[in-house]
C-alpha cells in the first residue's frame, strides 16, 4: 500500500496481493528480513511503465553527474 511494492510482485506472479503483504510482514517479525527486502524491491523493480529502477536512476545520474 505505501509504493505498490507488494501488488507489483503479487501481479507479476500471479497471486493474490494479500499473500504478498502476509509473507512481508511475517518476514519482519521473524528476525526482521521483510523490511529491508521491501526497501530493496522498492529501489530495484522499476516502476509500471518504465524501464529503469530507482537504483539504476540514481546510479546514472551520478555517473553523468561525475564527468
């Protein structure tokens, strides 16, 4: 619900958007793993209708910015 995250891999897998949102926030509370994989999937799939992540935004614009 917060970036769409958990309904982008829930669509592209195929499953019910509520089972993503379960398993996340299972892995939380079992030794903390889903909060930083969300962040992760946050920064790395890029957002519906683009082709580049966050991260990889990011990255060009500090090699473009560099030279």
């Amino acid at each position: 619900m917060l970036a769409g995250v958990a309904a982008g891999i829930a669509d592209y897998f195929g499953v019910d958007v509520t089972i993503v949102r379960v398993a996340f926030v299972v892995f939380s509370f079992l030794g903390g793993a889903g909060i930083p994989a969300y962040l992760a999937c946050l920064l790395l799939i890029p957002e519906e209708g683009t082709d580049e992540s966050i991260a990889s935004s990011l990255l060009d614009s500090l090699q473009h910015g560099s030279r």
